[in-house]
C-alpha cells in the first residue's frame, strides 16, 4: 500500500474537517460537565485528541459499508452522521437515545447508518467485523467493513483470529487500529515486544500501514487509498492511526500512570490546533472562521442538550421489552 499523491487542501475541504472534529471535541466537553451534574451516569470514555481519526477515517467510508466501534465511539457516531440529539438523549438513558436509552454510551447503536456498536469488551467488535463483512462476501455487495479497535485489542486473541481469517478468506475489512499509547493504564511497551502494530498486521499477509493519526488529512488520504483497496477485492488493509487521548481512560481515570509534561506535549500537536495552525498559515482561514465553527459546534450541543432533557424515561412496565427477538406483527 504506497501512499499515493495527496490531494491539494483546500478551503472547503479543510473547513468541513475542522467543523467536524470541533463538533467532537465539544460534544464531548460538555459530556464532561454533565456527568459532573449527574445527568450522564455509568461509564464515560472520551476521545479528546483521537478525533482526527474518527473524522478522517470516515471520509474514505460510503452510505452502504459497515461500521464496528469500540466503547470510545462518540467520535466515530458523529462522523458517520449520526445525529447529535439522539445521541445524547442515549448518554442520558433516555427512550429518545439511538437504543430508547438502553445502551448508553458505550453501545451506540444504528441500522439506517449501518453503524453496529458500541462494544464494551476490549477487542469485542473485531469478530463481529468479520462476521459481517463474511455476509457482505456472499452477497456479493459492494460494501466494505470498517472495524476500529485500541491497542489494548492488539493484545487480545480476537485481533489474531480476526485478521487471519480476514486474510485467508479474503474478507472486504478495514483495520482501523487507534494507537493512543496506553491501554486503559498500561503502557504499549510494557505488554507489546513488538510495537509496531502495523507489522502484525503484515505478519497475516494484510497490507498495512502506520499513519499520523493527529493529522486529519493524512488520515483521510490513508485510509481513503486503503478503503479503495479493499473495495476492489484485494482484500483486507490495516491501518495503524497513531494518536493520543488527551483525557483519562475513562471519567474514573487519576491518570497516574503518565507524567502531565507529555499530555501537555501531545496536546500541542491535537489534531484541532495543528489543523488550525496550518490553515492559517496557508491563507485557507483566519480567526474569524474558527470562532464561528465553534460556536456553531456549540449551538448544536446545546439543542443536543435540551433534545436529551425532553426526552422520557423508558416505562417500567417495558423494561423487559427487547430482551428477546419480538415477532413481526
């Protein structure tokens, strides 16, 4: 997989990234301050730092490929489209979330954008990715499966057992490895011998690439060059996307295991400001441009809010309703 020529940035083009990315990025600020108001109970996982990853990754992706998530999926829900309100309201537990409140945030779920999960087991989405890209294979479809995991997943039997049989059955999958350096608490060098993710993949004849996860277009171009590959029935390609979570593995997380001078560090490099950075520097925006996506960004989380508060909890006479299969009418 040779990365090809990139294409020219443009205004346009680079203005929709950063909307995109912002809207992450504030979206998930404002999680932080509801569930300091109690309003978001449970687990909590934010991708602050990671959302060139999402945003880039799904430009490469169309209306008919499938998506598998991890339990750090807000990013990935957003830029698959996936509407805000609802999403929210999903956060808060309520019959208006993607799942009637039922998931919450580590299970966002939703058919009409193919988007299958949300999956709170490290490594959980991986088989189910194949599974379903099996299914498109014998259906002859022209879709693909884009399949995000962590590095933690890396360590995991399902990541080994999922890109052989990808490979062996010449599965139309895209790896899409986010590698923020520390699974939950642990460092990748002190449980990977070999840290380059990306030759792993090798290892199972995939073709694979490492990728600048903090830079949006470099995303976008690889991941668009390896979806194309995949696309043409050459089988499955990994991408390993080098990134970094600005905040603890979950809202439960002290953080103790890294020092504040390397977040610090990372945070200098976020994908929001590097992008910001450059374009100002090309001619391609100025600060006027920014302050207006943000506070549209805003606006649009604060709609999310109240669509999320309007919302009604599930009855408890229908707790038990979806536990199994209901039966067409």
């Amino acid at each position: 997989m040779n990365p090809a020529a990139q294409p020219p940035v443009t205004r346009e083009r680079a203005l929709v990234l950063l909307r995109d990315m912002l809207r992450i990025r504030c979206f998930e600020d404002r999680c932080v301050q509801l569930y300091g108001e109690l309003k978001i109970r449970g687990f909590l996982h934010l991708c602050n730092g990671e959302e060139a990853v999402a945003v880039g990754a799904m430009q490469a992706l169309q209306a008919g490929d499938a998506v598998v998530s991890t339990y750090r999926e807000h990013g990935h829900a957003l830029a698959r489209g996936l509407a805000m309100g609802p999403l929210m309201a999903e956060l808060y537990g309520k019959q208006n979330g993607t799942s009637r409140g039922r998931g919450g945030s580590m299970h966002i779920f939703d058919a009409a954008s193919r988007f299958y999960g949300g999956n709170a087991i490290v490594g959980g989405g991986l088989p189910v990715a194949i599974g379903i890209a099996l299914a498109q294979k014998l259906q002859h479809g022209s879709g693909i499966t884009a399949c995000f995991f962590g590095d933690g997943a890396v360590a995991e039997g399902e990541f080994h057992e999922s890109l052989n049989l990808a490979a062996l059955w010449g599965l139309p999958v895209l790896f899409l490895c986010e590698n923020n350096l520390y699974a939950m608490g642990t460092a990748v060098a002190l449980v990977e011998s070999q840290t380059d993710i990306a030759s792993k993949a090798s290892a199972y004849q995939v073709a694979s690439r490492a990728v600048d996860g903090m830079d949006v277009f470099a995303v976008a171009d690889a991941a668009t060059q390896a979806a194309a590959q995949v696309r043409a029935g050459k089988g499955p390609a990994f991408l390993e996307l080098r990134t970094y979570r600005f905040r603890g593995h979950s809202m439960f997380d002290a953080q103790l295991y890294r020092d504040k001078a390397e977040i610090e560090a990372w945070q200098k490099k976020g994908p929001i400001i590097t992008l910001t950075t450059r374009l100002k520097g090309l001619g391609l925006m100025n600060e006027d441009d920014y302050q207006r996506l943000e506070r549209e960004a805003r606006a649009e989380v604060e709609s999310a809010v109240a669509f999320a508060e309007r919302g009604e909890w599930e009855p408890v006479a229908q707790l038990e309703r979806f536990v199994y299969a209901e039966r067409p009418q």
